[in-house]
C-alpha cells in the first residue's frame, strides 16, 4: 500500500503516517498540536514574538524543541523577498584577517536574524566569476566581496541582481554600490617612508603573488623612486621576489634565499603577510644573521603572533574585525531604507605602522 503525502501550511511535506518526526518533515500544525494552540499562533510566535505572551512563547518553543521542527526559510522567502542571507566572498580563511572580517560580519548580522554564506574566491577573477553566478543564484539579500578587481561579467551581474553589495579590503574611484576598506598602495609608500626614515637603503620585498601585494610593492616602489631622484648617490635600491599564494613560512624562507643571493647587501626585507615575514626571520636566523642588526624585517597585518615573537615583528595594523562590523552596519541600514539603490559610499578605515623590535628606530646608531 502506498504512502500518503501532504502539504503544510508553512510549504514543508511529510507522511501521512502517525509520527512525522520519523517518516518526514515535521509540520507547523505538529508544533501547534504539542503545543496545544492553533498553528496561526505558533507562527506568530516564531515570526512575530512580539504579538504573544510570554507564557505562549515558551509553550511553542518547548514544542519547536521536542518535535524537532525546522521552519521552511524558502517558503519564508518567498513570500517575504527576503532571504535573510548575505554572501560574504572572501579568498581566503587561512588567513586570519579574512577569518576576523568574517567572524565580525557574521556576528553583528545574527544580531538582526541574518546568516552568512561563505564562498572562497581565490586570488583569481576566473574564480570569482564562478562563485558570484553561484551565490547569486541562491538569492542573497546583499553581497560583500573581498577587493574592487572584478571581470566584466562580474560587474554586470552584480549590478543586474540589484542587491546591497559591499566592496572592501581596498579602496577605488568606481565603487559598484559602497565600498569598505584602506589603500594598499598607501600601505606600500607608508612603510617605505618609514624604513628610509630609520636608516635603510638597501630593500627586498617578499610578496604574494595576488593583486593587493602588488599595490603595495608598486606604492612601495614609487617611494623609493621619488627618493632615489632626490639622492641619486645614496644607494638606494630595491628588488622583489614573488612567492606563491597563500603565503607560507617555506615561501617566505624560499623568498629572503632569493633576494640575498641576488643582493647579499640588503638590510631589510618588507613582506606582504606576517606568515612570510615569520619565514624570513627563520631564514635569516638559519644563516646566523641578527634581526634587525644584520637584517630587518616587516610585515603586513598585524597578526595575533607578531607582538609575541622574539623579536616582536613590525608590520602594518589593520583592523579586519572593525571592516567586517562597518560593512554589517552599512548593509543593515540598507535594508531598513526607503531607497535601497546604489549610493557609491566610501570608507577609507586606514591603516597604523606597528614599530617593533624587527626594525631598528635609528640604523646610524649602529656600530660601524
């Protein structure tokens, strides 16, 4: 004999037969019959908690609890445009500044009843052309998505899904809807200016291969161009070795082989990551160089280690949790205006160079 099926209120199906727990999904109706009211009033005490007491509150949810009901978020969405959803695009969690962006993005939109869904982009705008269709295709309230560097196809698919996107971790002139972030070639001239201020002349740069690394090394190049104009007895040179992404201590210690083979002179050698600056102070120590005496080494993001290495590794701070709680606030007032259309908004949150024990504040002072 053949199994009977039907349709809940709420758009889930089970069995007809007695225990739907065991044979299917479990209806709003089971719910409102452990709980002993009408499914109208389980509804509201899941959608709209607000229009029940307290009293009848806890009754649903001691009965959500012991029938095991799962609300049907697709039907929800359906009939409200709303998904509930954002796409956060990242290329990356190995990295624990994307992880921080996204715990703080996922933490302060569950405060408003969102969830996240992760998609992992790479360094690649083949792969990001890929995981945008994807995500896109599953309806998201909003997109946020790692840099500005986009292929057409991409920029036209999400200016066509006519949703909240956020770009961030970058800065540019033609932002598709609100963009996030701090100027990597910034980040390049800055440490530049601060190394040359200390004393040195003689630079490596061990970079990533992935378009941010690539500003930076050019704002970096640019600073010492426009120094090397200024004094063009001085010495001042620089050369660059790029490693494979994502950034490993091994690349970082395949990287500083490199750069001193090629200028066994170099006095500090500035990194696209703090992972490869770790491998580069590995190196160094392997060929019995001190750092910062012999060598200096700074890194880039401020990770949870570089205080707490010997010696404590400079780099460049940035805030990744404060990114991913402005990009959450940013989309949430979105979805509470009366306009939601692109309004082209801009937040440079900058970036602190983080002077530690792997650079030397003065390199005169050291003993000739």
């Amino acid at each position: 004999m053949g199994r009977s099926f039907d349709s809940g209120p709420d758009g889930s199906v089970h069995s007809g037969r007695d225990n739907p727990r065991a044979t299917g999904a479990v209806r709003l109706s089971d719910v409102a019959a452990a709980a002993g009211v009408a499914a109208m009033t389980v509804s509201r005490a899941l959608n709209q908690p607000e229009l029940v007491s307290e009293r009848t509150r806890e009754r649903v949810q001691r009965a959500v609890i012991e029938t095991g009901y799962v609300p049907n978020r697709v039907a929800g969405a359906l009939a409200s445009s709303r998904s509930k959803m954002v796409a956060v695009l990242v290329p990356t969690v190995a990295h624990s500044l994307f992880a921080d962006v996204v715990q703080s993005i996922t933490d302060t939109l569950a405060l408003e009843g969102y969830q996240v869904l992760l998609g992992l982009t790479g360094y690649q705008t083949t792969e990001e052309a890929a995981v945008v269709e994807t995500v896109l295709s599953r309806r998201p309230d909003a997109l946020v998505v790692a840099g500005t560097r986009h292929s057409e196809a991409t920029r036209a698919r999400l200016k066509a899904a006519r949703i909240p996107v956020v770009e961030m971790w970058d800065m540019s002139d033609d932002p598709l809807d609100m963009l996030i972030g701090f100027s990597h070639r910034e980040v390049g001239a800055a440490v530049a200016g601060y190394l040359l201020a200390c004393g040195y002349q003689r630079f490596g740069q061990a970079m990533a291969d992935d378009p941010r690394s690539h500003q930076r090394a050019e704002g970096f190049n640019a600073r010492i161009e426009v120094e090397q104009a200024a004094r063009p007895d001085s010495g001042i040179a620089v050369m660059t070795c790029w490693a494979d992404t994502p950034a490993t201590l091994v690349g970082g210690r395949t990287a500083t082989a490199s750069l001193l083979a090629d200028m066994p002179d170099c006095e500090a050698i500035v990194c696209s990551s703090d992972t490869l600056a770790m491998g580069v102070i590995a190196e160094a120590q392997s060929r019995a160089m001190v750092v910062p005496e012999t060598l200096a080494v700074m890194g880039f993001g401020d990770m949870s280690f570089a205080a707490a290495t010997w010696p404590s590794l400079s780099t460049v701070r940035i805030d990744g949790a404060e990114i991913g709680r402005l990009t959450a606030e940013h989309l949430l007032k979105r979805f509470n205006a009366a306009n939601p259309e692109p309004v082209g908004e801009v937040l440079d949150v900058g970036f602190e160079i983080m002077a530690r024990q792997t650079t030397l504040a003065s390199r005169s002072a050291l003993p000739s």
